[in-house]
C-alpha cells in the first residue's frame, strides 16, 4: 500500500506543475492517474481546481466532495466549494461551506475563507458583515495585503 501511495503522490507533483504551467489537459490526466491508484483529499482537491479553471463549477464541487469524504478535517475544499457557489452566485449556499472551511481541523491558508465570506457578505450588502470576516483574516495573516486591500475598499463603502 505505501508503494501505491508514493506513486500516486508523483503523479500528484507533476500534475500539479503542469497545472502552475497552465497545462490543465496534462494536469487533469495526471490528478485522475493519482486519484486511481491511491486517492487523497489532495489530489481530488486540486483536480476540483482545475475543473473550476475550465468553469466547470459542478465537477470542480463534486471532486471537493469527494475530498471531502476522503479527510473531511482538510479544509481546503470546503473553502473551495464555497468560492466555487460564490462564482455560481449561490452566495447563501456559499456561506455554510465557507464556515466549514473556517472550523477545518487541517487547513492553510487559513485566512482564505474569511476573505471569501467578507465578499460574499459585500455582495449581499452586509457591509459590517464583511468587516468583520476581513478583520479575522489580517489578523490570522497580517501580512497579506490584498486583505488590507479589501478592508480599505469595506470601509470606503461604510462612509
């Protein structure tokens, strides 16, 4: 079985710098080679990503559900699913995946659901709403400008 897992693993490294290369045909191939020999919340994951890059949000959430019932402590798909609902403009839908993705025991980058729910909540007008999810993200990644970017733009709004 560790055999298996490790080949899989490859597999998942070079789709996965086929898909940074912009390759999503090669990348597709190889997440789904890696899926059938050992499947991981990752590989799934990652294969939703690359569907969603395609715009083909329904299999890009149905791979994140799949991840899903791989690990359901990873987190990544959760925040996927729900940026995925917010592109579909199903803002509502988007919400309960989004605060799924924040109580994930296994995630990073842990301030992405927080920035999606800030703009779902702008989206729907919630402008204090939004403040609030913005504020969580700089203060789990300071350092990350383009949430200080979207606080500033929350705030222009509020005045």
């Amino acid at each position: 079985m560790e055999g298996l897992k490790e080949k899989a693993m490859k597999l998942f490294e070079e789709a996965y710098k086929y898909h940074m290369l912009g390759d999503l045909d090669r990348a597709i191939e190889l997440y789904k080679k890696s899926i059938d020999i050992y499947p991981t919340a990752e590989a799934w994951t990652f294969l939703g990503w690359a569907y969603s890059m395609r715009g083909n949000y329904e299999g890009a959430i149905e791979a994140c559900k799949r991840a899903i019932e791989i690990d359901p402590d990873f987190g990544n798909p959760y925040n996927d699913i729900g940026s995925y609902l917010i592109e579909l403009g199903q803002l509502d839908e988007a919400i309960e995946w989004l605060e799924k993705a924040k109580r994930a025991k296994r995630y990073e980058p842990r301030h992405y659901p927080y920035i999606n729910l800030a703009k779902v909540y702008m989206l729907k007008g919630k402008l204090y709403e939004a403040l609030r999810e913005i504020e969580e993200a700089i203060k789990i990644r300071p350092d990350y400008r383009p949430a200080h970017m979207l606080r500033h733009q929350i705030l222009g709004m509020l005045n």
